[in-house]
C-alpha cells in the first residue's frame, strides 16, 4: 500500500493539520449500502426541516481552509474547497449529488462534519502519496475531463504520486486517474482538518463514522491519523 506523508514545509506552514487517512480494501461497491442511502436520506431531511445547515464560509471550520488557499495564491471564492462547494451545492438543491455508494458515503460524512474529503482509488496510484507544495512542473488531469492537463501554480498545495497531481489546491479537486468507481475495491478515504486543536475530535469522530458505512462493505479497514509529529502512515 503507497504510504501518505505531510512533507516538511506543508507541516511547518500548517502545524495544527490532523489527517484521517481511512483505507478499505475488498470494497465491494456494486452492492447494496442501506446505511449509506439512509445517512444522505436523513441529512437532506434536516437540511429540508430546518434543524441543520451545512457550514459556509462563515464558519471557522471552512473559514481556515479560505485563509490556508489565500496563503498559496488560490481565491476561495473562485476555487473553493471541497466541502464549501459541496455544502453550498446541498444548501442551492437540497440534495447531495449521487455517484456511488463509497463517494456518497464520504460526501455525507464531509458536509455533516464540515470537514474536507476525498478518495483514491490505490490500484491507480503510483508510488507514495506526498502532501507538498508544487513546484510548477506536475501533470494535473481533472476529474471528469480525461483529455484536459492542467499544470498546478507553484507554491500550491497538492496531493502527488510519482506519476502526477492528485488534488489540486490542496482539496478542491480529485484526478480523474485515481477516481473512485463502483468497481474500486482498494480505497484510500481522506479526511482533514487544519484546527485540530479545536476539531481534532470532531475529524475522528467523522472517520469512525465512515469508517462504519464502510465495514459492512469491506473485507478490511484500516484507519491512520497524519500530524506534523506523525506524519506519515508508514510509521
């Protein structure tokens, strides 16, 4: 399995970061998830009887992550992080978007917790996974557009392998490479915090939420925590 590591300067720049790196292996995502059907079902319920709202730009949770995009040269407001733009889209429909049940089990858990989430499908990743600034000369090929290259901004925080970008603007976008099907079965779930002094609790608590969506569907979960003392999984 590709070890993920905070590298030096991203853990120095940010050294209150926390990452749940939550891994499945055997997923079988052709089958029925009930739970996860029934945790989206619920959310879209409270969002629609007024007793939740998902964070926005307000919030400090997302808040931070503005204030991290602004420090590596990305407007927020244009590019946004992960879980504003998803909370801003449920807040503008009323529904979270339905793609498979890993991706919707993750998307529940980003936007309920107001935390940042991705996923990589490991069986096209190449090599480790390193947390990094660009340096300008990385190939990026966006998620739905297998035919546009794009080249990250030096200095912009990505998620690499050896073979190219797999996020962008630290969690704004996943590659098209590493996406995650029906058919993934070994699947690296992230989840993040920049605060986890204040939220270090909330993010472990959202990645044994996943992480229960996820057993009934696996035959092995294994879950890593990164920080700048700890940061990597292959320790």
């Amino acid at each position: 399995m590709p070890a993920f590591r905070i590298a030096p300067a991203v853990a120095d720049a940010f050294p209150d970061t926390l990452i749940a790196v939550v891994t499945a292996t055997g997923l079988r995502g052709r089958e029925s998830w009930p739970h996860t059907a029934a945790a989206v079902e619920e959310l879209e319920q409270q969002l629609a009887d007024g007793t939740w709202q998902p964070a926005d730009e307000s919030d400090p949770r997302i808040e931070a992550w503005h204030t991290a995009y602004r420090s590596f040269g990305t407007n927020p407001r244009r590019i946004r992080p992960s879980v504003d733009a998803l909370g801003r889209r449920l807040a503008k429909k009323g529904t979270l978007p339905r793609i498979n049940p890993a991706v919707d089990s993750y998307n529940t858990v980003s936007v309920r917790h107001g935390l940042p989430a991705g996923a990589f499908d490991l069986v096209h990743v190449t090599g480790d996974v390193d947390i990094r600034h660009a340096d300008g000369t990385e190939t990026f090929t966006p998620l739905g557009e297998p035919d546009t290259v794009e080249h990250p901004k030096p200095g912009e925080i990505i998620y690499a392998d050896t073979s190219g970008v797999l996020t962008r603007h630290w969690n704004h976008r996943d590659a098209h490479r590493t996406r995650v099907t029906e058919d993934s079965t070994h699947v690296a779930f992230v989840l993040e915090t920049l605060h986890a002094t204040r939220d270090g609790a909330l993010l472990k608590s959202a990645a044994e939420e996943l992480r229960g969506l996820l057993t009934p569907h696996a035959d092995g979960i294994t879950t890593h925590y990164l920080d700048p003392a700890q940061p990597g999984t292959e320790q």
